[in-house]
C-alpha cells in the first residue's frame, strides 16, 4: 500500500466525535490506525520533562498529549513500507471524496501538504505559488518561506518519510503539534503545501464542547513581555518594519489561495 491512515482521537466507538468522523466522512474504521495519548493520564514526572522543562510557557496537557498522538503516528509510519502518511484529527469533516492513492511525486521530496484551515481566519491572508497540478481536484499553494506565520492547524495532512523524520527531530523538544512556522524555520529543507478538502472550528471560536486544546490555552496565555531596553525595542522595530516592507514586495510576486 502507498499509504498509511491514522486517526488522532482520545475517544471510543459510542462517543460523538468518533462516531461522526466515521459516519459523517463514509470511512471503516479498519482502514486507520487510530492514536491518542491522553496528557492528563501521564505521570507528574513525564508532564514535566516533556511540557514544562525548557518551554517558556507550558504546554497544557491537552495540547502535550495532541503532540505526543501525531508523532506516534509518524513513527509507525517511518517503520512501515508506505510512502505516505496521511494524518487526521477526528473533529474534521471533509468536503469532497478523496483518492488516498493519488501519487504526489510532483510535490518533490521532503513534504507537508496540509489538507485544511487555508479557508479559515489565520491561515486565508498565506501567499506562495499556486501548482498547476491539483488535489482531489482542489487547487494546491506551496507556501513562501516569508508567510510560515499564517500556517496553522494540524487537523490534516499527508506527508512523505524525509517529512516525517525532520518533524519527530523538532519534537525532540515537544512543541505544539501545529508549530509549521518555527518548523519550517528550523527545516528551510521542507516544502509546504495547502489545500483545501477539511471542515474544522476556527480556533478563536471554538467553545467549550469542540476542543479541550483551546479551552486549556485561554487560561494559560499571557501577552507578551514589554521590551525593558530601548536598543531592544528600536531592534525588534527595526526587524518587523523590514519584514513588513519585504512581504509587501513579495505579495507582488506570490498568490493567495483562490475563492472558489
């Protein structure tokens, strides 16, 4: 087979996002590899080491056992003989059918094609180039490198083996799963794509009932620490007026994701 399926879900056959995953999206169960590892259950000693230590804010364990679950997954899928690895979290609902067959040679080597969330909020203002081929008959845009900070979410995604090693080597220090902008910063070697072919919450809506993730970081976040150096604050000004000017010029050359 030239793939591998898994589900990342805490949840059991007879519980409404399992069911629905299932029954809504027309999948058998025996076709995926279901993996979820539930932060609370872990031990003091392991939240610590793996979510707290060397993290300037703490990972929440909802957020810790959502990382833990994908990179499972990954490392099945690097001891399998599939080429790719097409990972889902189960409050997705999709689209359009898909052919999980379909061959994505024409994405190169070393690739992360993310499934969904290019429609939603954070992610529709990202820019690159859009491909001449497509996905399940959805357009495809390979990220530029200078819009990494509008990729978010890891509700789904395919990915190939030199992809799924340079993620399990970030994660060395668990970060949160969806972290693609320091990932592709750390891996300038990975190319990023997006499609559009998945339903999923917009984070800054979700409720209580959609995701313990977001209802765990709305206690935890904090805005950021003032600059206590003038030279810092004239540095970091300096950085993001650059930045801006530079992207301003790139939008001239990149495209955005198409409406219809």
């Amino acid at each position: 087979m030239s793939h591998r399926k898994y589900l990342v879900t805490i949840q059991k056959p007879g519980e409404t996002r399992f069911d629905t995953f299932f029954s809504k999206n027309n999948f058998q169960i025996e076709d995926f590899r279901l993996v979820g590892v539930k932060g609370l259950e872990l031990s003091t000693k392991q939240y610590f080491e793996l979510a707290v230590a060397n993290h300037p804010i703490p990972l929440t364990p909802a957020e810790l056992g959502c990382t833990l679950s994908h990179l499972e997954a990954l490392q099945d899928f690097l001891t399998s003989e599939a080429k790719y690895a097409y990972v889902f979290e189960d409050d997705v609902i999709f689209k359009t059918e898909v052919d999980f067959d379909q061959e994505l040679e024409f994405l190169g080597e070393g690739f992360i094609l993310s499934l969904g969330g290019i429609k939603l909020h954070i992610c529709q203002k990202a820019r690159g180039n859009l491909l001449k081929q497509k996905y399940a008959n959805k357009p495809i845009l390979k990220l530029h490198p200078f819009f990494s900070d509008k990729a978010f979410y890891a509700m789904g995604y395919v990915m190939d083996k030199k992809a799924a090693q340079a993620y399990i080597e970030f994660h060395k220090v668990i970060q949160h799963a969806d972290a693609w902008q320091l990932f592709l910063q750390q891996q300038p070697e990975i190319n990023f794509y997006f499609t559009d072919i998945l339903e999923h919450p917009e984070l800054n809506f979700v409720n209580n009932t959609q995701s313990s993730i977001e209802n765990e970081r709305l206690q935890i976040i904090k805005p950021a620490e003032f600059p206590n150096s003038f030279y810092i604050l004239l540095k970091k000004y300096l950085q993001l007026k650059f930045f801006r000017i530079h992207k301003k010029m790139l939008r001239r050359k990149t495209q955005r994701y198409p409406n219809s």
